[in-house]
C-alpha cells in the first residue's frame, strides 16, 4: 500500500481455525483474504507491487486444508493446492479432472492456486470450473454475518451456476470447501481449441462424460466454454443421449446432431461458424465411439 511516496506493507493475519477467521471478518470487513495469491499477482496493473492494508492468508485454517472421502463423495477443503490435490486424492479423481488440472499453468504454480481461487475468479470461468460444474461438483460456502460459531452453511451446484451466473460471494462469505460425488464415468473427453492460423487466442473447451454399461448410454453431460465466459449447458439434450446404444446408430447420429445443432443456435453470439462445426465434429466423434478416452486400468 502506498502513502504518499512510501510504500507501507500490508498487515498479515493468519487465522488457525474458522472461528479465528470469523472474528477477523467482522473486525476488520475491509481485508482482503488470500489462498495461493496467484489471482491477486497476475492482476497487477502498475510498476509497484499494489496491496491492501491488511491481508489474511487462509493456508492455515485447519479446516479449509482437509481432504476427505468415502463411498460416495470426496471433499476438498478450499485451501488445498491443486497440486497438492492431484498428489494426494489422485486415485480417486475422474481421469479428464487429473488432466484438466495437469494442464493448468506449472507445477510450481499449481503448487501455489488453490482450488476455491480456481473456480471463484470474477467475470472468467477457469478450465476447473468447467469440469468441476460437468463432475456435478457442489461449493460449500459459509457466511459469517453474524458473530460467533462456525458461520451459516449454503451449498451451490455449479451445474446449476452455468445457468444463473458466476459465484456470487458476499464480503463476509467464505467458500470452504468442494464436494465431488464419486461416479464411475466411463469415457470422457477434453479438448481444448484455438483457432489456426489467426491472431485470434480466444478458447474453446468442450469437456463431455458418458457412463456406458452394456453398450447402453446410462448418463451423459457435456459443457462447452468460449471466451473464457460464454458457458453451454443444455439438460435436455444431454438427456436425449441417455438410453440409447452406444457408439450411436447412424439414425441416432442424425437425430442427436439435429438437436446440437438447434441447441446451438440459441445462444449465436458466443458461438461463431467455424465454434459450431468443431462442436458438432467433435461430439458426433464421441458419441459414435471415435475419439472418446477411456479410463486406464
């Protein structure tokens, strides 16, 4: 922080539990709390490294650190790295989540981005946000308005978020963890597209996953992401894949493309022509059996 011509450096406070966290956001509402901080140093935009006056890091809330899991779903604490997640919950993870996150900067970063930072960037959807939201990933997120206790719990699907907007987090909410339901996913997919030969650096994700079990389609999400932004999500198409053979027969092929493509023209601004034709290649392929990835082992 600056003060006048001196540079003054921030207060730091490092909260050991969700009650110590409680109490800081009420006496001090203007702080700025920090997981990894990777966020905060890529969006400088002076010379002089800018900070608030007072800073709370969250890597030592105990509670905000937990992995845990059992039958039927894994939680993750919102302080946990994503290489710290990968490393140590990498066995129980659905392989397109292990290659989203493998594919996310370096692991000396990877070792510094939480996953709560990850997915809670104002006016950008990140890759683990997409696959988190495609996995039925639900936020745990507590409000500390009111003093004392461990604050008011709601829980958000990020499916739902796709169609309602980004995370919306008040000033005295925390997000505390992410819960990820454990499904036997059968095939999956990941690409990740730019556009050749052009100056034109905006991405398209598309992320699907299919759960097949005697040549049967027994459930199937696909998510598409443009800009950084624009995100697809359509029930009632993904439903329409559901109790049908798979690879598709030539006539589901024709039927399920027809609705793509009239899915697609509902929201035309976020997808231009040459978008459109990769979708509808891209996820024919994978539900005719081509170009799909199964899980190893």
């Amino acid at each position: 922080m600056m003060q006048g011509n001196r540079y003054i450096a921030p207060e730091i406070l490092e909260p050991l539990s969700l009650s110590q966290l409680a109490q800081i956001i009420h006496r001090r509402p203007r702080a700025l709390l920090m997981g990894g901080g990777v966020h905060v140093r890529v969006n400088q935009d002076s010379e002089l490294f800018s900070l608030p006056a007072e800073i709370v890091l969250l890597h030592k809330v105990a509670e905000l650190t937990r992995l845990t899991r059992n039958d039927h779903f894994l939680e993750v604490g919102a302080s946990v790295t994503l290489q710290h997640f990968l490393e140590q919950a990498g066995e129980y993870l659905p392989p397109i989540l292990s290659q989203t996150i493998k594919e996310i900067a370096t692991v000396a970063l990877r070792n510094q981005m939480t996953i709560a930072g990850s997915i809670a960037l104002p006016n950008y959807r990140s890759d683990l946000f997409v696959v988190l939201a495609l996995l039925e990933a639900k936020v745990e997120i507590r409000d500390f308005t009111h003093r004392g206790g461990r604050g008011k719990i709601r829980k958000e699907a990020l499916l739902r978020l796709v169609r309602e907007g980004f995370l919306d987090i008040a000033s005295a909410e925390v997000i505390t963890a992410i819960r990820l339901p454990i499904t036997h996913w059968t095939h999956w997919q990941y690409r990740k597209i730019q556009r050749p030969f052009t100056s034109d650096q905006r991405t398209l994700i598309i992320a699907m996953v299919a759960r097949v079990e005697k040549a049967m389609v027994l459930g199937f999400h696909l998510i598409i992401l443009t800009h950084g932004q624009h995100l697809f999500y359509d029930y009632n198409l993904n439903t329409q894949a559901i109790g049908r053979r798979y690879p598709l027969s030539p006539k589901d092929r024709d039927y399920f493309l027809e609705l793509l493509q009239e899915s697609l023209t509902t929201d035309e601004e976020s997808f231009s022509d040459y978008m459109r034709h990769v979708i509808e290649e891209v996820v024919i392929d994978f539900l005719q059996g081509r170009n799909s990835t199964f899980p190893q082992g």
